[in-house]
C-alpha cells in the first residue's frame, strides 16, 4: 500500500510505501521520545527518556519543569535513536512530530526538533495528532486495518472512535467530564495513593473485591461517559472510614470495576450498532488490567480486538511514526503550530 503526501519543498507529491522509513518525535508531557519506523509497522529503533520519577515530589506534571527537561533529554534521544536504527538522516523518507493536543512548551521542543530536522536534511515534515497517534499503535506489528470501533482512554481523553478508513474517522462518543485516566489519579489521591496513582491503583484493584460496594454508573445518553460522579461517590466512601479502617483494596475493586463495566457497556453498544466486527483498545489507560480484560473478552462474542503491547500503551514516538503513515487526517506544512487541546 502506498500513501501520497505533499512534500514541503516543492509541488511534487512523496510516496511512503512499505520501505518507508520515518522518524517521529514525541513530548507532549512527560516522556520524551523518538523512533523510526518503517512501512509504519515494523519499529525499528524506539527510544523514550521518562520524567515520572522527577514530578514524582510534586504529586502531578509541573509544565515548566517537563519542557526544560525536554529540552535536556532531545539531543540525547535523537542521537541514540539513529545509532539504534543504524541509518543517517539522509535515509529518513519523512520526519513527523506531536503538534498536540498536550503541554504547550513541552510539544514545542519536539515539534521544533522534528521540523529542525526535516529541513536540515529536506526531507518533508508531518505534524501528528497525540490521540490519532494512540490509535496508530495498534498497527504497529498488526494487520489491523479499518473499519473499527475504538475506545481511546488516557489522562485526557475518554472517546468511542468510529474508524471507516484511515481518512474518515468520527468521534461517535467521549466524556462530557472527567476522563479515565484523571478520575483514576483523582481517586488515587483521596485514598493516599502516590503518584502516578492510577497503575497503583489498579495493582490494588487486583488484590480487593470488585463487589465490596456498589458505585453509582453515570446514566447518559449516546456513546458519551461521565466519571465526575463516580469520583464524587468514592470520596463520599473513603470519608465514611477511618483512616486506619479503610478497605483500600476494596474500594479500588468497585471503582475499577464500575469504570471497566461502563467502558465495555459502551463500546458493546457502538459494535452492535454499527456492526463492525473489530475493536481497539488505545491510550496510557488501555495498560489497565481490567479494562483490558473485559474489552478482550470480547472475543469469546466473535469480535477481533486489538490493543498495544504495554510500551506502546503510554507515550512514544513508534506510535507518532505509524500514524505519519497511515492517516491522511495529518499536518504536512512546516507553518503548522502546536495545540493544547483537542
């Protein structure tokens, strides 16, 4: 398969084919990071340089601290990715980077990195979008190709996609409050879990009764959630217990559980609605045991469902690459500025 993109330099279109080699960079929060990838499935080289453990003392991101690290780690990343592929930057087909959604500062350095690159070896540049990138990472080692239904749940984002082809996708459904990912870090902190809270609260999830309490599932309308209620209700919980009395297990059981269980009731309905047989799984919140589970038990109902290997769960730039490649939704301009939102 080939696909046609503008070059920035000229009026003569570039075809990426299976030879293909692009380098994306990544650093729209906390990870900085790059890859080369090649026909936008095989990895070649995926370098991530992580800063968990320095916004660990703060409890959450510090935006200011992420960029300038961001700016410390590039070069590093960089390097070590072209030594890992073995190639040069003469061998790179095109260049990508995040534009956004993500931390304004944070997404300039890799932005600037990428176009910086594409013009120093004139090669075209590709703006990506984060969440499209998610996406793209189910193609990655896969055979998977649209149509599909997807469940995007990450810190930021909680959204049912509507994948028809690689250039017509529709957000049929998301989070009207709290996404995913935010409610796990919000209840993490209620009950003293640190940060990152929402991994260790889903290793504590394992270890409780899932029906130790029943937590109320927001009633809306369509594909759309609501987790702000749900938090509410938790906090309700964890107040009515001493400290030293409080079920912790338990209560991260029933949340995971009533999160888990509105995802698959959702995602159930987007398939039996469209009747499309395959589902994928994306974002730094399909690491999650639970929701993972349910949503590949679906199998046993005749659906084929796709989700990342764990490292291409979280923040990458193998997963930047893939969708460089496959979806024609990108921004091929060098003008193209980075955004915080969605």
């Amino acid at each position: 398969m080939n696909k046609i993109k503008k070059t920035l330099f000229s009026e003569k279109p570039v075809t990426l084919d299976k030879n293909s080699l692009i380098m994306a960079i990544e650093s729209s929060c906390d990870e900085t990071a790059c890859a080369i990838v090649k026909g936008g499935r095989e990895v070649i080289a995926n370098v991530v340089a992580s800063q968990i453990k320095i916004h660990q003392a703060y409890g959450g991101v510090i935006p200011e601290i992420a960029a300038r690290e961001h700016l410390e780690a590039i070069n590093v990343v960089i390097d070590e990715t072209f030594k890992q592929a073995g190639v040069k930057g003469s061998d790179i087909t095109a260049f990508a980077g995040t534009v956004g959604p993500g931390l304004v500062g944070c997404l300039l350095v890799g932005m600037n990195a990428a176009k910086t690159l594409s013009l120093a070896y004139d090669k075209p540049f590709i703006g990506v979008n984060h969440l499209n990138a998610h996406l793209a990472a189910n193609f990655i080692d896969t055979k998977l190709e649209p149509p599909f239904i997807a469940l995007l749940v990450s810190g930021g984002h909680t959204q049912i996609i509507k994948a028809d082809s690689y250039s017509k996708m529709e957000i049929i459904g998301e989070t009207i409050d709290d996404a995913v990912g935010e409610a796990y870090d919000k209840v993490a902190r209620l009950i003293g879990l640190p940060y990152p809270g929402g991994p260790k609260l889903d290793k504590m999830a394992q270890e409780g009764n899932p029906f130790a309490f029943k937590l109320p599932e927001a009633r809306v309308g369509g594909y759309d959630f609501s987790f702000s209620g749900l938090k509410t209700a938790v906090l309700r919980l964890v107040k009515s217990f001493d400290e030293s009395e409080m079920p912790v297990k338990d209560i991260c059981a029933s949340f995971q559980e009533c999160v888990s269980t509105t995802l698959l009731k959702k995602v159930k309905h987007a398939l039996e609605e469209t009747g499309y047989k395959q589902v994928v799984l994306a974002g730094g919140v399909a690491a999650n045991s639970e929701i993972r589970r349910k949503i590949f038990n679906l199998k046993d109902e005749g659906y084929d469902v796709y989700a990342p290997v764990m490292k291409y769960c979280t923040d990458n730039a193998s997963m930047v690459a893939s969708s460089a490649y496959f979806f024609n939704n990108t921004f091929d301009n060098i003008d193209v500025e980075v955004f915080s939102r969605a």
